[in-house]
C-alpha cells in the first residue's frame, strides 16, 4: 500500500513537472481590483475604468474598480504599495506619486511599485485671453522678467502640476519660479473662468481642458511642454528645452502593482495593458475624450517616473514649497 502511495505522488510530481498546467491554474484564477487614487467621474476613474473593461476580455475575469480617496492622492497609491503582490491588485498611478513625498505628505515613491505601463499623458499647456496683448510664450517671458510678480496664473491648487509645470518652465528660462504669481484653484475650470473675468493674466493646464475656449477664441494657447503636437490643436508650439530636448510635463496615468510581483504576473498584466493601449477602443477613448495618447513598456515607466520624481522635486524647491 505504502509503495503504490509512493509511486502515485511520484507520478502527480512528474505530470506536474511536464504538465504544470495540470497541476496550478494559469493566471488569473479570480478577479482582480484595480484601484482609483481619485473620485469617480474624474479623468483619471475614466482612463482606469475603460483599461479596466479591456482588461477583462484580456485575462478572462472581473476587473473590480474601486475608488480610495483622501489625503490628496496617498490614501489611494498607499492602498497599491500595501497590497500584497499576488497578481490580484493593481492599480492606476498618477503624476501625485512624483509629489507627495517632496510635499512632506508620505513616504512613498514610484520604487514601491512594480510598474506595468504608461497609458496617457496630457502636457501642459500656457494660455492667456484672446484678446490679451500676449501673443507668444517670448511675450509671455518677456512682460514677465521685467515685471517679476505682477503677472498672476492659476489652473490648479498651490504645488499642483499645472503649478509646477508653469515653474519648471519659468526656471529653464532663468527666471525664479515665481515670476509669474501663482493663484490658487480648485482646478483649471474655475481658473479659466477667472481668466476670462480678468481676474489673472495666465492659466497652466492640459489643452483638453481649455478645449471649447481656445475653439471659441476666448483663450490662446501659447505653447505646449510636450513631446509632439496635439491632436486637436497641432498648431500650438511645442517647448524645447534649454538643452535642446522637448519637453513632457503634465499629467500622467499609468498601471502598476505593489513592488515585488512575480515576472511570470508582470509579464502577463504587461502585455495585455499593451494590447489595450494600442487596441482601437482605447484609441478612440483618449481622442473622443481630448487625452493625450503615450505609451511606455515597464521598464520606460520607471525611469519615465523617476525622472517626473526628480523634476517635481526640483520645481517645488523653486517655489519655496519642498519639505
């Protein structure tokens, strides 16, 4: 009796070996959650939601979208870092994860994740009224260094990345970040509606986001931080950089899991993210919507997020608000 027990667990030992789809189901066996650093309705619950569809004809199972808010993004990305790394959680990074930490509001990085893909990047856009004497990002500078301070912008919250990308752009000019004085908002919309009273010179946001004033003449954009024209509005200059290089600052969405996921999972969640990026229903998404569509294989991701991470850092220092 005991041989044949022996030989029977020798020979499931075998066909596991040779056959190891006979012995472990192929990944996933259950539905995954994808988390939501942000509030549903939002742009980035959007992206996360259509990924979130594709993602369920990709791998066969439910893709559970779950939004956890707080603490201006941490809550959210501190809820991916913490998961276990089991394939079964993953979730929607956002450009924040460059900018809490600098902000003093956590310790997490993007090296807490593993990262998957890059899916969307909206650069960040300068626009002033239509009827303003600016006409150009050089009149921009110019009425800028010779009256430091008078100018006054808006589009989002202090040390947010519209508020950032203004700075970075001001510093590779040689002018202190605050050149043009930053105006606090609870987003671009109530920046463009105080841009259109008169309220402020200039606002920093995606060009989406300016969509139906730039298309009625009542805002101008004058320049675009990033690496290639805009789809709608390819008339808009693009920024090169001090150094030569054109620039991609603005907001960003890409999926990632908590950090120690196993190759066989990464691969797997990679290539089909992969797949959805490049799928026709999610290209029709990003241009119906007016986002910006860029990609970035796992190991584009890191550095991509490595370098927004030093950049915001640098940026925040310039405006006196880096812990």
């Amino acid at each position: 009796m005991k041989r044949r027990q022996s030989l029977s667990v020798l020979a499931a030992a075998a066909a596991a070996a040779t056959f190891p789809g006979l012995a472990f189901a192929a990944y996933p066996e259950r539905p995954i959650t994808l988390i939501v650093p942000w509030g549903a309705g939002g742009g980035t619950d959007a992206v996360a939601r259509i990924i979130a569809a594709e993602l369920e004809q990709e791998l066969k199972q439910p893709i559970n979208v779950v939004n956890r808010t707080g603490g201006s993004g941490v809550v959210g990305h501190q809820a991916i870092a913490s998961a276990q790394p089991d394939g079964y959680t993953i979730g929607i990074l956002t450009v924040e994860i460059g900018m809490m930490r600098h902000a003093g509001l956590t310790k997490l990085s993007s090296e807490d994740y593993t990262p998957l893909a890059l899916m969307n990047f909206d650069a960040n856009a300068l626009m002033v009224r239509g009827d303003s004497p600016i006409k150009s990002a050089a009149d921009l500078l110019a009425a800028a260094k010779a009256n430091p301070g008078k100018l006054k912008a808006s589009g989002t919250g202090q040390g947010g990345i519209w508020h950032l990308g203004l700075a970075q752009w001001l510093v590779d000019n040689k002018l202190p970040g605050n050149a043009i004085a930053w105006v606090p908002s609870q987003g671009a919309a109530p920046g463009l509606q105080d841009l259109l009273a008169g309220g402020i010179d200039v606002v920093s946001c995606s060009l989406p986001e300016a969509r139906a004033l730039i298309e009625a003449g009542k805002a101008n954009a004058l320049v675009l931080m990033g690496s290639k024209p805009d789809g709608i509005f390819p008339k808009v200059p693009l920024y090169k950089a001090a150094d030569g290089t054109m620039w991609n600052i603005g907001a960003w969405r890409g999926i990632a899991a908590p950090k120690g996921l196993p190759k066989d999972m990464t691969d797997k969640l990679a290539g089909a993210l992969k797949k959805i990026y490049d799928s026709k229903a999610y290209q029709d998404f990003l241009g119906q919507r007016g986002f910006g569509a860029l990609y970035a294989d796992r190991g584009d991701f890191g550095k991509f997020m490595a370098e927004k991470d030093a950049a915001s850092a640098a940026a925040m220092k310039a405006v006196g608000i880096a812990k």
